[in-house]
C-alpha cells in the first residue's frame, strides 16, 4: 500500500477538529517554505548604485585595516582559554 494511501485512509478516521490541526499544519509549512524562495528572488532583484557600492567596499576595507598584521594567530582554543582559564 502507497504512503499516500496509508494517509489518507488514517486521516479520514481522525476527529474533524484533528484534521484542521493537520490541514493548518501542513498550510504553514507549505507557507515556510515558499518564504525563502521569495525573499531569495527579491534579494537577487536588488542592484547596488556605484556610489553604494563604493561605500560599503570602503567601510570593509576600514575594518580589515582594523586586524593587527603583526599579532599572532590564535586558535578558538586559545581565545576561550584566554577568556575563561583552564577548564
């Protein structure tokens, strides 16, 4: 027997009020996950102007100037032993 037979023979053995629960459920999740994909659309719609972009490669360059070249590397162990000791 298909898996979708299998449901929806136990779906109709279910009380009304558990299949709305089940109907909304599935309605929310199909709202979910069509979200993304519209938000992915609108983002590939925008277009930075020229001066914008400028702006922001600016601002990304100011705060990699930021990074010390001559410090040390550290490893995520050694920063969270730096901020909470030996455990």
């Amino acid at each position: 027997m298909a898996l979708e037979d299998r449901l929806l023979g136990n779906f109709h053995r279910l009380q009304p009020e558990q299949r709305q629960l089940i109907v909304e459920f599935s309605e929310l999740l199909l709202k979910q996950a069509s979200r993304p994909q519209v938000e992915q659309a609108k983002v590939q719609e925008q277009v930075l102007s020229e001066s914008e972009r400028q702006r922001r490669l600016a601002l990304v360059d100011e705060i990699s100037a930021l990074a010390n070249p001559a410090a040390p590397p550290t490893s995520n162990r050694e920063h969270d032993r730096y901020l909470y000791g030996d455990a």
